[in-house]
C-alpha cells in the first residue's frame, strides 16, 4: 500500500507484470493437458490438421469407446488399481509403525536409519532392477500384482517413512501421556490417540505414494508379460500397421487413467493442504 501511494505507475506495473506471470504458466502448464483432451475427441484424419481446422474439427468419442473395448486397457486399470492400493495401505502401515519409533522413542542409530531411508528413498530404479528381478522371480511372483507390490514398497516405503516421521515428531507429547495415564498400550496410543491426529499427514503421504504408484513404469514393464498396468498397455498401444500410431485411442487412456488421480486431489483437498503445512512450524 505505501508504494501504491508513493508510486502508483510502479506499482501498477508490478502488478500487471505478476498477473501475466501467473497467465503464462499457466497456460504453460495446461496448454498440453487441454491439447492431449482435445486429441482424444478428434478422428485419426484430424490430427494432421492445422491448429485451427484441428481445434474446430467435430468431436467424437469413438476414441474412448474404442480404449474401454479394449480388454488389455480394462485389465490394466483392475491391475493398477490392485497394486497401488495394495502397495500403499502395506506402506502406510509398516511406515505408521516406522515414523511413530523414530519420532517419538530415543534409540542408537537412530539418525543412520533415517539417512539410509532418505538414501534408499532417492536410489535409482534402475540401479536395482537386476537384484529385485532376481528375488521376484526366485520367489515365483513374477507376473503377479503381488510381486509388482513388493517391488513398489521400495519406493512408497522410505517415503512415507520420511514424511512421517518429520510429522509425529512435532505431535505435543501431552497426548502420548495422557493415552498411557489412562492406561494405553503403544499400539493403542498409536491407532486410538495419534492416527486420528496424523489423518491429514496419512491422506497426503498416501495419495502421493499412490500416484507414483498407479504411474510407475518401469517395474511394470520389467516385471509383468501379461498381467501389466495402464501405463504399459499405452505405451504398448499400436495400430494398423507398424508405423501408425493410433495417437486419439492413447490420449484418450491418458485421460482415463488421470481423472481418477484429479478426483483424489479435489476430494481431499482439505487434507493435503493440512498434510503438507503440517509440521512446518513448530510451536
């Protein structure tokens, strides 16, 4: 307000300078999104078409009726929806547990696990493809969504660990003692007092983890034949011929597979914006 009184012209101009900041990324970040909705509308033949012609061009839902005929696509979306629920609710038990022991209870080495679960949480895929194929397929759980949950809890574990933990470390410690007053075991003081308390923080961690799950590629392509997730039937989608690339049909599944993840967002709004604030000022 004083450089609005002291200088207006600046003033206006840093507001007119912010404003069309904000319009530029955003147009920057869902130019693609609308273009790719926009692909799945139009025919094969339209996709040559200038920009123009192509956004005027008539719509049709023969792309999206085509990927839902598909029996590979509906599979996909039943086994993408097994292993990353599965492979989140493993990991936001055994991570519970995890970041309530490191938060709360004083212990040797503590400080080592944290940093091996920060180190294993930042480790490369691929670095461990070889070994983690190995195991699955020595443990005959290749081409099952179990052995794809096994291998996701690499990634979804550490993480939720980590956030966790930096979470249950700023609980007030009065609720841990008013729960044991009455006579609480840890588990119950656990499930009973803090896991009520952490909702927001378990609805954050747990959504974020079940994104990077439902998008993984990687591990789907390496360790299923048949069995895989929609991200590897897209990408395995083909046409006619081999150099035709039914581009409507894969953005159509792109779309598919990405409402669920924005319904998620918008549903627990409230909870991520709580989650991710939470723990960030202490006091």
């Amino acid at each position: 307000m004083y450089l609005k009184r002291t200088n207006p012209t600046l003033y206006y101009l840093q507001r007119v300078g912010f404003y069309a900041l904000v319009v530029v990324i955003t147009l920057y970040l869902l130019i693609p999104f609308l273009w790719a909705v926009l692909t799945s509308f139009r025919k094969a033949g339209d996709l040559f078409l200038q920009p123009l012609a192509f956004a005027t061009a008539p719509s049709t839902l023969g792309n999206y009726i085509d990927v839902f005929a598909n029996p590979n696509f509906r599979l996909g979306l039943l086994y993408s929806l097994v292993t990353a629920v599965g492979a989140v609710a493993i990991a936001l038990l055994f991570g519970s547990f995890a970041a309530y022991a490191l938060g709360r209870f004083k212990f040797r080495g503590k400080s080592a696990v944290l940093y091996i679960v920060l180190a294993v949480s930042v480790f490369p895929q691929i670095a461990v493809l070889g070994g983690l194929y190995t195991l699955i397929n020595s443990l005959g759980l290749y081409n099952t969504p179990s052995g794809l949950i096994l291998a996701y809890l690499i990634f979804t574990i550490p993480f939720t660990v980590w956030v966790l933990t930096s979470f249950v470390r700023d609980l007030p410690g009065e609720l841990e003692e008013a729960a044991l007053v009455d006579g609480a075991s840890p588990l119950q003081t656990l499930f009973l007092v803090l896991f009520p308390v952490m909702m927001p923080a378990l609805v954050t961690t747990g959504l974020l983890a079940f994104i990077n799950a439902w998008n993984e590629y990687l591990f789907a392509l390496t360790f299923t034949s048949t069995r895989r997730t929609v991200p590897v039937v897209i990408a395995n989608y083909s046409g006619a011929t081999q150099f035709d690339q039914p581009w409507g049909q894969i953005m159509a599944a792109s779309i598919v597979v990405t409402i669920p993840l924005i319904i998620l967002v918008l549903v627990f709004q409230r909870n991520i914006v709580s989650g991710l604030t939470a723990g960030a000022v202490k006091g």
